[in-house]
C-alpha cells in the first residue's frame, strides 16, 4: 500500500471518528497495512472471534472486523494483529 494511500486511508478514519463523537482522548490508532493485515492499539476486549469475523471493544465503541481466514495473530495490551483476507471494517456504538 502506497504512503498516500495510507495517509488517505488514515484521514478518513479520523474524519469518522469525529463524526461518531469517539473518544479521541486515549491511546487509539487504526493501521491499515493491506488488505490482509491491520494492526489495532486501544482495545480493551475481544467480544466475538471466528475466522469470517472479530468483535473487537474499544474504549467508546467496537470494530468490527469481516473477512475470510481471519486470525488474531497478536493480542496484548498494546498491539492487535489481524491477519487474513478483509472484507469490511466498520466503527460500531
């Protein structure tokens, strides 16, 4: 994924956070690497794990993750991977 991309790609992800109203005050942040890898930092908890989809809590909101073949490839206090094919992320209240 080009750098432009990513930036384009970041851009829209704030501007959706501000139209939700999330809580931008903590340690949140959405990294795109392709369409087979994210990486997630401020989750607080994993709601709903298959390979089709991931639930994923944040502090005001979940993520939800679609895909085919997803695997949580890391899960700490700091970093989620996400591996496989993506589909559809989508910012849920």
């Amino acid at each position: 994924m080009s750098t432009n991309t990513k930036q384009k790609a970041k851009r829209r992800i704030n501007r959706i956070m501000h139209e939700f109203e999330l809580d931008t005050s903590f340690e949140f942040y959405l990294e795109i690497d392709s369409l087979e890898e994210i990486k997630i930092s401020g989750v607080s908890d994993i709601t709903e794990y298959s390979e089709n989809r991931l639930l994923i809590k944040c502090k005001n909101f979940y993520l939800s993750v679609k895909g085919e073949g997803l695997l949580l490839a890391a899960y700490s206090k700091t970093i989620t991977h996400i591996t496989g094919t993506i589909n559809e992320i989508k910012f849920l209240r």
